[in-house]
C-alpha cells in the first residue's frame, strides 16, 4: 500500500562512538515488528546487529556504511539512514544528513555530550536537521539523564526539553513517566504498562511538566491560552512540541535503555509525532539551464506529479548486483521511467525498484517524492542527481574534504591485481573522500583518504569482498608546498635541434594567494604573446604546480600572474610555451621562500582525569599543541592541534597509557608550516628518494 | 609597529614599574572588583602581554566555557592590533596563541588540590613551560584557609606567578577595610603579594595598587581599564 507523504519519516541516528546507536536502531527494527531476534552489536551468537550490514563492522562493533531500513510504525513508515559513528567516515555521515528530515541524537546518560556528539551535532545544524534526543544507557551505573539535558543546553546550545522523567535508574530502572499524559510508563519485555504516577515522583513530574509548558508554549498561541484557562490537552502539546522542533528551536528529550528494552516504543512515538514529514522540509536544486546573472536555486516540489528530481547517495555492492539507495525529492518514478544523470548526461531507464529492510528487500512498484528506495543495475557515482530529461536541476553537491594521508597498495599476482583494480574503482564510486591513481613515478598504485582508519577500513574490505591479501606502505601524510613572497620570473624556452625550433619567452610573477589553490591572471597587452598561446602557459603552471620544487608535493596557495613576453612567427607553439611556463615557475619559484605544509588535525582525548598527566605528555610528544583541558568531575576531556603525521599508532600509545580507559577522535583542522627541522629531514628524504628513482 | 616595540611601550609596563616587577616567579597577585568592572579583561590583557613576551601561559577558568575565553583572547588581541596597528597580525597571533592552554574546572567538588594536580600534570607531564597562570573565577568566598598556602606552595615550586580575579560582593557591611583592602580578602592577605582594585568611575576604570609586596602601596596609578576597548591604556 502506498503511504501518503504525510506518514512517512525519513530520520538517521546520529552517536558518539559506543552511545549505543547500533544497539538502539536494532531494537528499533525489533519493536517494528521486522526482525523477531535482537542481536547485541558484540553478541556472543556472532550474528551481530541487522543494521551493521558488513562483517568488518561487526567485528569492530562499529557500523561503517549508512544502510537505508525501512520499518512501520503506528501506520507510519519510518526510513532509517543508519550514520557511521567514526571521524574518519565523515563523508558518509555528510551524504546521510543530506537525505534525512529529521535525526534522534543519542547520548549515553553517563557520558553525555561527548566530542563526537559535538561533531555530528555541528554537522546535523549545517543541514538544518531537526533533532529529538535520546538519552541512553539509563542502566548505567552513574546515569543522570538531568544532567545530560543540562549538558544539551550548555555545550549544544539546544533548547532541550524532558519530556519523560526515569522511573528509576542504575539496576533499578523500569521507566519514565510521560509528562504528556502524566502517566508512568513501564517497560516489561514487550509489554508496556501504564499506570499511575509513583508517588515518590510526583512532585518532581509537576515541576518538570510545568518546564515542558512553559518551553511548548512559546510556539502555540493556543497552549498558552489553554495553561491559563487549565484546559491543557496531549494533542495541544503534541502539536505545539512538533512546531518548534521542527522549526529547530527545540528538542524533545527522550529516555530509556536500549540494551535493557526500556523506552523505545516512547521514542518510536516521539519520531512520528515530532519529526517532519518530508513535505514539511525545504529541499533546494539549482537550475542549470538558468541564466548566469538569474537566480539559479528553485525550491523543489514534493508534489508526485512534478518531473521527478532524484539524489543516488550511496552505492552498495551487493551479492546481487550494484544496489544505488536513491532519495527522491519530487516527483515519483516507477519501472520504465526514463531519467538522466545531471553530471554525466547519460540517460537511464528505472529497471528494478526496490525497498530495503534489515534483513529482505522488497520489490516495489514506484516511490514517490519524500521516499527512499533502491535501484538495481544503475551505473552512477555516489551523489549524482538523476531527473526527468526535461528537468535540468542538479540537488546542491554535497562537500568532499580534500583527502589528508594516502597509502601505496599493491596485490600479490596479476590476477589478484585485477581484482584490486575492480575494488578501488568501486570504493571510489561509493565514498567521494577515498581517492586512488597510479604514482607516474614509481608506479605504485596509490590510495588517499581522510585518516588511518579510513583507509585500514578499504584494505579490509578489499582482503574480505575481493579477496586481495594487499600489501600496504607506510602511511604517507599528504604534504602541500606554498611560497611566502612574491617572486618574478622572466625565462625564454629555446631550442634549436634540426627541423622545427621551440621558442617562447614569458615575464611576469609568482604570489602569494589567502584564499584559493591556484589562480592564472594575464596582463599581456599589445598581443606580446598571441593570445591562443595563453592558455598553454596557463596548463604549464598548472603542471608546475603539481610537484612542488621543495619535497615534490602539490603547491597551494599561489596566484600567477603573466604580465609580458615574446613569441617567434614560427619557432612558438603551444608545446614550447608550455614549456616555457613550467620553466618560469619553477625560477620563480625557488625565490618565492617555499615552505611546506602539512596537515594538522584537531584531536580531542577523552578518560578519566586521573591519566591528564600522561594525555599532555603525549601530545607534547607529537609535536601537539594543547588548546584547552576540561574537568568536569572525574572526567576529563583534552582539545589539541596535532600534525597528522605524528598520529601514527596513537590509539595504541593511549590505551597502554590509559588501561585502555580513554579514547580519542581527530578530524582535520587546517593546514600548518612545518617547523624548520622537520621541513630539513623531509627534503633529506626526497633528496634520497629522488637520488634512488634517478641512478 | 612589530610585537616588540609593543611590549615596550605597553601600558602594562607602569602596572609592573609601580608593583616592583608584578608577583614575579613564585608570587600571587590579586585582581579584585565588583562583579563586570572588568576584571577578566584586565587579566586577559596581562596574559596576552606575556604571551608577546614569548612566554607561555595557563588560564585557569571556574565557570565560563572554554570557547568564551577564546573569545575573550581574541578580541582583546584584535583591540591590540588596532589600537597599536600591529604588522602581519595573524601570523603572530597564531605564534603566540601556541603558547596558551586553558584549563576548565567545573568548581562543584573541585578541590584546591586536584586542581593543583592538573595544574602540575599540565606543566611537568605535558612538558608545558608556563611562566605565568592566570586563575580567572576562584571564589575566595569559598576557600579552605590554608587554600592560598598552597597555592603559594605551588607557584614557589613551579617557579610561576599566579594571577586571580576576585569578584566582591557587598555583603551588609562594608565592601573595603581602611587600608583599602577587601574585605573578602582580608584573610589572605598575608599570603597575597600584589593586591589591586578596579573600580568603575563615569568614563574608565580606575586602577589601585592596594598591595606591593613589603612596600608601600603606589595607591591610583596613571593608567585605565578603556570600558570601550576593554584594554588597560595610559592616561590621557
């Protein structure tokens, strides 16, 4: 049966690491009466959770990629966009919150609002995500959801809102009390009582209810009549709650304990009650075919009968074929419906369309605007915005951070090597910050990515989905080059050997650029260089400018800017003025102070305060540099500047250091100049690199 | 003007000249005033005076988030580099700024002892060498008596100067002793070395030594908190 627009819930569960995110959309899928086993994330049956869909996450206990899950609940039909709970899988975390309406944010009742919740949280505002909160692991010895609400409201800046009391906590926590209906709810097994509030709570229930009035009727004129006339009813709360959570200027707050069953059916109600169908969210496209100076964005329409406009946010190779999970944003598309791919232009016909569950998929006969759905053997890359041919709008991209480390691989034997070849070019389809090409050099076949862990995820797969035992370098950190002051150049490229000459001479200078990679500018008046020979001085830059002259890493930050020079009527060409440019820069360039780059990361430590002491030290260690230290209690959290390269093997220094009692994450931060003495040992090494590639 | 002829010329200079150097290492000096007068500016300002100096610095925070204080430092510095047209101001802030760790401490069962434990983790295990801590937010109010002991203890230990806000109150009674100094801090005077009051007048803020070591006080000195600026100037 179809389900109209208005039933249907399109949420992601977004964590930091070890919240019980996993454990939670388990018992989600559970209580939606879709799966009849719950599996623990490290369950002692090996089964693992349905939603960590590959092994590898089930043997780390972390889920990597975003499966997409459709359930029901109370005759609504809720998607659920699994996000990963790592850093490093940042992109991946970046493609879901595009597709989502709305997302529950857990927190663990002891932990609270950890770095990672920072993260995601600053990651769910930038796309304007409306947000519920479910505070987990009430069973947990130290679980004070008060607190955690305070911490949402102190460190997240949300106007968080209970709307539940715990009945209990620690080994005695058997529910909540709603402050809705100002009844106790009690988890048992599967069994939900309600009954009357205990009377040790009373008091306290009033006095939070009175809180959830006050902050509900800031977005009802109604509820705040109803307060003083005392005609208070649920559906005016409801309904009040909803408008400001969807206008983002509230969260509702939920409890409970996944692992111990407690409070999902709550939070299930909370998700169809407060979060936005997708009618009710803005998606904007840009318009390719408008003017340049016309306002190119349109605010897309969730109407089933517009030309349909649809987003491929992530590709999936299953035992079946490539699975590409699809959002559609208008229209609705069923088999046979022709599309093209805004990038490409290629044009597709919808064959299979399918909708995924945890553990089966469904065939389907069409999906409609606001639904999330599958399509079978679609040649597409992760991103791409498919339309009706007629409909030139392409969904705003999604931003790719530049990839910070990369890592040479290579396979054992030739046919292995085939193998490898189908892996990358598949893991580079699906995940935008994963890149791969062959070093012209040394003819290593090279893979980026965004840390460590990112990439130790991809030798994995490819050793266990296409069975390549790789052998992997050493992890090398993408260093830039960039030059600190202006320099001139004035270089002839001349040659003379028997038939055609080369000639080509350009003047001009090399600067500094603050905002930018590369930029070209020519000043060349009075035809001093032909102008159909521009462009090849501007391709010999950009050839330069790849390999800078210091360690040979790419050179950023830099603005070229031509401002004269000669040609001969017969001797130039585009080649020789090429030529010409690449040898400019490269003079101009050893005069323009080079200086290298190398990415720092901002890491954030987190334990027990008792090993502060030890995380300094090894932080100074790697050349970090210490922001600030927080200690709340006996728990302390450390912020720092660290150069990646110095991260290596960093989570095994701090387990020894900490008994394993703290955890760090990083993510990239900026790019920083390395210091004099580390710049001098990287250019020994590219000297020696060079002296070995060259004799 | 480049970073040293600021130092040179900064107002902060008369602040140290009437206070026989400021506590110097192993030294506690007190900043107390009403509360928004200005005190964490006025502290700010002699961080970020230390930190031109080469010198490396712990802000210690109570209360505020640690964002806030970044903030505060920020814009302090971006006041300096106006006031003072600073050349290549961002590569020298974010020179400096290396040389500055925040500490944050929830004060709810924060214990003078344990705060001095991460203070010296900071310092030994971190290999982090301050030259001064600033301790924005102590509430003496609360303090164990024998708490500004061991301080004292630490500073001589550590050879580092320890710079407080205080934040009086009236309390019924009087906000001063005869001599000038708080009454809150009347118990502790003993132990402070460099005692000064801000006090709001109609256009700045007036700044007194209060206490110098064994000499004595230098009373109102020639400069002022700017309440526009927010930074200590010299008198016009």
């Amino acid at each position: 049966m179809a389900t109209t627009i208005e039933r249907m819930r399109n949420i992601g569960i977004s964590a930091h690491i070890d919240s019980g995110k996993t454990t939670l959309s388990e018992r989600i899928l559970y209580y939606c009466g879709k799966i009849h086993r719950v599996h623990e994330v490290k369950g002692k049956d090996g089964v693992g959770a349905t939603m960590d869909s590959m092994d590898l996450e089930r043997e780390r206990g972390i889920t990597i990629a975003s499966a997409a899950t459709s359930v029901s609940w109370a005759e609504h039909r809720i998607n659920i966009i699994d996000t990963p709970g790592h850093v490093d899988f940042t992109i991946e975390v970046e493609r879901s919150l595009r597709v989502l309406d709305g997302a529950v944010l857990v927190l663990c009742s002891v932990g609270g609002v950890q770095s990672q919740t920072i993260t995601v949280d600053r990651q769910l505002r930038r796309y304007d995500v409306p947000r519920l909160a479910f505070i987990n692991k009430c069973d947990r010895v130290g679980a004070n959801p008060q607190k955690i609400r305070d911490q949402l409201e102190e460190k997240l800046k949300h106007n968080a809102v209970l709307m539940q009391i715990p009945i209990g906590l620690e080994d005695h926590h058997q529910g909540v009390v709603d402050l809705v209906s100002m009844q106790a709810v009690l988890f048992e097994g599967d069994e939900i009582r309600r009954g009357e509030i205990p009377p040790d709570l009373r008091e306290e229930a009033h006095r939070r209810r009175n809180d959830l009035l006050d902050a509900a009727s800031m977005f009802s004129d109604e509820l705040t009549e109803a307060i003083l006339e005392d005609r208070v009813t649920e559906e005016l709360i409801h309904a009040a709650v909803r408008r400001g959570t969807i206008a983002r200027k509230l969260t509702p707050v939920f409890m409970g304990s996944a692992y111990k069953n407690k409070g999902i059916q709550a939070l299930l109600d909370g998700i169809v009650r407060y979060l936005p169908d997708p009618s009710e969210v803005k998606n904007i496209a840009v318009d390719q075919s408008a003017p340049p100076d016309a306002p190119a964005e349109v605010v897309l329409s969730s109407d089933p009968d517009a030309p349909p406009v649809l987003l491929a946010f992530k590709l999936e190779d299953g035992p079946y074929g490539q699975l590409t999970y699809i959002r559609i944003y208008q229209g609705r598309i069923q088999k046979g419906t022709e599309l093209q791919n805004a990038r490409s232009g290629q044009r597709i016909k919808v064959g299979r369309l399918i909708r995924m569950h945890a553990d089966h998929m469904e065939d389907i006969p069409e999906a409609t605007a606001g639904d999330i759905a599958a399509l079978f053997g679609i040649d597409c890359a992760s991103g791409d915005t498919f339309t009706d041919p007629s409909c030139p709008y392409t969904l705003t991209s999604i931003f790719v951070p530049e990839p910070v480390i990369s890592l040479a691989v290579s396979a054992p034997d030739k046919r292995a090597l085939d193998r490898l070849a189908k892996a990358l070019n598949r893991f580079s389809k699906e995940d935008p910050t994963f890149r791969t090409f062959v070093d012209p050099e040394s003819h290593e076949t090279i893979i980026q990515g965004m840390g460590e862990l990112h990439l130790d995820v991809y030798v994995e797969r490819m050793k266990r989905e296409y069975n390549v035992e790789v052998a992997t370098g050493k992890p090398q950190v993408a260093y830039r080059e960039a030059i600190t002051k202006k320099a001139e150049f004035d270089y002839t490229h001349k040659k003379q050997t028997g038939g055609a000459g080369q000639y080509g001479r350009v003047i001009g200078y090399l600067e500094p650029l603050a905002d930018g990679a590369y930029e070209f500018v020519n000043q060349v008046k009075g035809g001093r260089i032909p102008r159909e020979f521009i462009p090849s001085c501007d391709k010999g830059c950009k050839t330069a400018v790849k390999k800078g002259g210091v360690i040979g890493f790419p050179v950023t930050g830099v603005r070229v800017v031509l401002t004269d020079g000669q040609y001969h009527e017969v001797d130039s060409s585009d080649n020789a003025f090429q030529a010409a440019a690449l040898g400019a820069f490269r003079q101009a360039y050893a005069k323009a102070k080079p200086v290298i780059l190398e990415p720092v990361m901002k890491v954030s430590v987190e334990g027990p305060s008792e090993f502060a002491g030890a995380v300094f030290g090894s932080i100074n260690q790697r050349r970090g540099v210490i922001v600030s230290s927080i200690e709340d209690g006996s728990f302390s959290r450390v912020d720092a500047e660290v150069p990646l390269s110095e991260m290596f093997g960093y989570s095994n220094q701090l387990r020894s250091l900490t008994q394993g009692k703290a955890e760090f994450t990083m993510e990239f931060l900026k790019y920083g100049r390395v210091p004099a003495a580390v710049a001098e040992e990287l250019q020994k090494q590219h000297a020696e690199k060079r002296a070995r590639e060259t004799g | 003007m480049d970073a040293k002829h600021l130092i040179k010329r900064s107002p902060l200079r008369v602040l140290e000249d009437s206070t026989h150097g400021g506590p110097g290492p192993g030294g506690l000096a007190v900043l107390a005033s009403p509360k928004g007068v200005g005190k964490t500016a006025c502290l700010v300002h002699i961080a970020t005076d230390k930190l031109f100096q080469g010198k490396a610095v712990i802000h210690v925070s109570y209360s505020s988030r640690v964002d806030y204080i970044m903030t505060w430092y920020e814009d302090i510095f971006k006041e300096i580099v106006k006031t003072h047209r600073l050349r290549d101001s961002e590569t020298v802030y974010d020179e400096i700024i290396k040389n500055r760790v925040i500490m944050n401490f929830k004060q709810d069962g924060m214990r003078t002892g344990q705060v001095l434990r991460s203070l010296e983790a900071m310092i030994t295990g971190g290999k982090f060498d301050a030259d001064t801590i600033i301790v924005d937010g102590y509430n003496f109010g609360l303090a164990a008596p024998d708490d500004l002991d061991r301080f004292k203890d630490f500073a001589r230990r550590m050879n580092v100067s320890i710079w407080f806000s205080a934040s009086l109150k009236e309390t019924g009674g009087e906000m001063f002793g005869p001599d000038g100094t708080p009454v809150l801090l009347a118990p502790h005077a003993g132990r402070i070395d460099v005692l000064i009051t801000l006090e709001a007048k109609s256009d700045a803020v007036e700044i007194r030594v209060v206490k110098d070591h064994d000499n004595p006080p230098a009373g109102v000195l020639p400069i002022r908190l700017d309440p526009r600026t927010l930074l200590i100037a010299q008198e016009k």
